[in-house]
C-alpha cells in the first residue's frame, strides 16, 4: 500500500491525548495514533451505511415489497452516492 505524508495541525487537548496514547506504549507514534482513528471512522461510516441499508431493507424477508420499501431503499442509495 502506498502512503503519502500528510501534515496535521491538532488542538492542544487532541495532541496531549496523542501523547498521552504513544507515552503509554499503545501505539509507537503519532501516526500510528491517527491512523487508528481513520481506521475506526471509516469502520463507524460503514456501520451506519450499512444500518441505513438494513433499515431500507427491513421486514423484507416478512411480506411483499411495497412502494414504500421501494422509496426508502431508492433514498438510502442516493444518501450513500452523496457522500
């Protein structure tokens, strides 16, 4: 996987607590820090697409699809293109 170097300006509170992590010996620097945290965003956006997802789908398995059902995934899916 290629990397690309980034420079980043953080809060003092979110520095400290970088520090603070990488002092502990959870992490070996401060980009192993950051990029747990992206790791974790990205898994947090996926878990709600697929919630957003699930819901457009539910009961599904239960009943005839209806115009609705059909209506809520079209919106899930447009939700998921904007971002």
């Amino acid at each position: 996987m290629a990397t690309k170097t980034m420079r980043i300006t953080l809060p003092g509170a979110l520095s400290g607590y970088v520090a603070r992590t990488v002092n502990g010996g959870r992490y070996q620097d401060a980009s192993e820090v950051i990029r747990e945290a992206l790791r974790r965003m990205e898994a947090a956006d996926l878990a709600a697409e697929l919630d957003q997802f699930d819901s457009a789908f539910a009961g599904g398995h239960e009943r005839a699809e209806t115009e609705d059902d059909i209506q809520r995934m079209e919106a899930a899916v447009q939700a998921g293109r904007k971002r």
